[in-house]
C-alpha cells in the first residue's frame, strides 16, 4: 500500500487542489465523505485490534451495540491514512482533522491525529460523520492523553454535537425525554441496557445549542452525570444553562448516582435495574437548584440562610415566569421558615441592588 509521505505526495492524490472549497455546501459534503471513509477504515481495523477488542469485553461493550455505533480502532502507524486521504485536496484533509500537519507547514510532511485508539465516529443529526472521539487502548506515553477529539473545524463543532443523538433521536420523540451523559461508554452501555434516550456531551461542558437541540425533539431533559467532584460541577453548571427554558411544558431533572459510580460503572456493578431507577427517581430542577443552594451552609444561623437563599436567588432571576420559578419561592421559603412574599420581595431587592 502506498502511504503518502507528505500531503503534496501527488501520487496517491494528496495535496491535489480537488473539489469545491470547504467552505462551500459541495465542500462541506466532501469533508464528510473523508471522514465516512474514515471510520469505514477504522471500523475494518477494529477486528484485527486485540488490545482495543479486550479493552470492550472488559468494559462489557457488545458486539449489537459495537456495530450500531460503528466502533472502530486506529492503529499505531503514523500514516495509516494513506488509501483513505488519497483524492482528496489539501483544504480537505486540513478541514477532516485526521491528519496532523507538519510545524514546518503542509508541504513538510504530517501524520494521522489518530492512532493506538479506539474510535467513537460523532454524527449530526442527520447521521454524516462529523468527527471522532478517540480512547487510547494501549500505554500511553508522553503527552498522550487517554481521550481525544477531532479539532474544532468546520464539520465538527463540539458544542452543538451530541454523542448518540443521531441514533436516539426517534427513541426520544416517542418517549418525550432524553438522559443527557457525560461518556462515550456511557451512552453505549446505558442504550444496550435498554436506555435508548442517552446522549454524550462529548466530555465537555454542556452547551445552549446541544440543549436547544434536545428541547427540539422533546420537553423533558434528565442529566445523568457522574457522582464525582467533576460531575456534580458539571450538574451544577447544567442547572444554570437550562434555568432560562424553564418554561411551562418543559422539565429538567437531575439523577443522583451512587457516590464514585458513573453510568457506565453502574450498569456494570449493579446492572440495568440501578441506572433505571436513578433515572426514574431524577430530582425535579427546583429540588436540585435548592440542594445546591443549601450546600455548604449552615440554615441554624443567619448568614447560612442569608446565603442559601442569595445562592438559589442566582437561579432563580434566570427562570422565566413559570410553575418552576413559583416553585423555587416556595423551596426557599420552606429553607429560611420565612413567607413566599419577604423571599420575593428580598430577591427583588438582590436583583434591584446587582442591577
């Protein structure tokens, strides 16, 4: 097999200025096609990858749900890419992230972004290969971190992306809700336990566009994020992103895992019944918003209260006019023993005094 030593290697098509520029619809679908190609190339690799194929047997990841979502393993080769690249142009290999180019520029040389790796392809909705998420299988050396994913470009934007939505999009219009994750091995364990609604926020925080896209296909979002220090910032940060579409007709809720557990963990140490009951008993977003308003204070003394109820008052000027934002008075009024109207009247104070 030819393998391209730089992207200007013309032999194999490399570096030919071909096709539309990225920029462009017709660019864009020739962007996609690279990376389809892609993870038809990585998913033919994974069947001759013992390491990657021990490290889902260990995990408990299936054979069904591996060829659902086209799992797949990149090898340890610096240029393994090389069939799957030729024919497409400079621009586009750029755009696809697959390869890493050289410091001294294009023409110098580059190698793949990907390799000893288990490969989760990332879909938009409607299914194209936008990118990849990317776990290292063997030992990692350095600088090698254990999860990566295709740079930002103009496929792949990791804060409008969701890992699995494409495939649980039709499960979460008929069951009117979605379990947001944080994991890659989460969403797969939790859809082969049956959880047909789980997405992946791709590791990183939760954003506006990836819950707008949720909120498009359903009213009721549940998150189900793991029970570390990490996570519970992560729930935390989800609170406070979702508070303004907390309109009538839309609900949010937050599951509570186990201390040290994540979904996947979960499933694997108490099985399906625990993550469904997690989910079933999700805390509604006003208990949740009033938990962690009352975290770390001390409702025996004035200042605790004082700043409880300052803390959930941040929640609570982001709340449109709601059931949920009568409710989050109510909640704080129970805290502090005091009535609905000195919590409104004292939030209005706050709110009148921050500007």
């Amino acid at each position: 097999m030819l393998i391209p030593n730089t992207f200007a290697d013309c032999s194999s098509g490399v570096g030919r200025p071909s096709g539309p520029a990225v920029t462009t619809p017709a660019g864009h679908r020739r962007v996609h096609d690279l990376l389809a190609q892609a993870a038809l190339h990585y998913r033919r690799s994974l069947a001759g990858a013992p390491g990657a194929l021990a490290y889902l047997k260990a995990r408990g990841v299936g054979y069904v749900v591996a060829q659902r979502f086209e799992l797949g393993y990149a090898c340890s080769a610096w240029r393994d890419l090389g069939e799957v690249l030729g024919g497409y142009g400079e621009d586009e290999i750029a755009a696809s992230g697959l390869v890493v180019p050289h410091p001294g520029g294009r023409r110098a040389g580059g190698f793949d972004r990907f390799r000893d790796r288990l490969m989760f392809p990332i879909r938009d909705l409607e299914g194209q290969v936008a990118g990849f998420g990317a776990r290292a299988v063997g030992d990692r050396g350095p600088g090698m971190v254990k999860y990566l994913n295709s740079p930002e470009g103009s496929c792949f934007r990791k804060r409008e992306l969701l890992y699995g939505l494409h495939e649980a999009q039709h499960a979460i219009r008929q069951h009117g809700f979605a379990v947001v994750m944080e994991g890659y091995l989460d969403v797969l364990l939790s859809v082969q336990a049956g959880l047909e609604v789980a997405v992946g926020s791709l590791g990183t925080a939760l954003s506006v566009h990836q819950v707008q896209s949720l909120l498009a296909l359903a009213p009721r979002l549940v998150f189900c994020f793991d029970a570390d220090e990490a996570g519970r910032l992560a729930a935390r940060r989800a609170l406070h992103l979702v508070a303004p579409f907390a309109s009538a007709g839309r609900r949010f809720a937050f599951a509570m895992l186990p201390p040290g557990q994540d979904p996947a963990s979960l499933l694997q140490s108490e099985g399906p019944a625990a993550l469904w009951r997690s989910v079933r008993q999700a805390v509604a977003f006003e208990v949740f918003a009033a938990q962690c308003a009352g975290d770390g204070c001390d409702l025996t003394i004035a200042e605790g209260r004082a700043r409880c109820a300052a803390q959930l008052g941040q929640v609570w000027r982001l709340v449109p006019p709601s059931p949920a934002r009568d409710m989050l008075v109510w909640r704080c009024a129970v805290l502090l023993g005091q009535s609905e109207s000195v919590v409104r009247q004292m939030w209005l104070r706050l709110r009148s005094a921050q500007g």
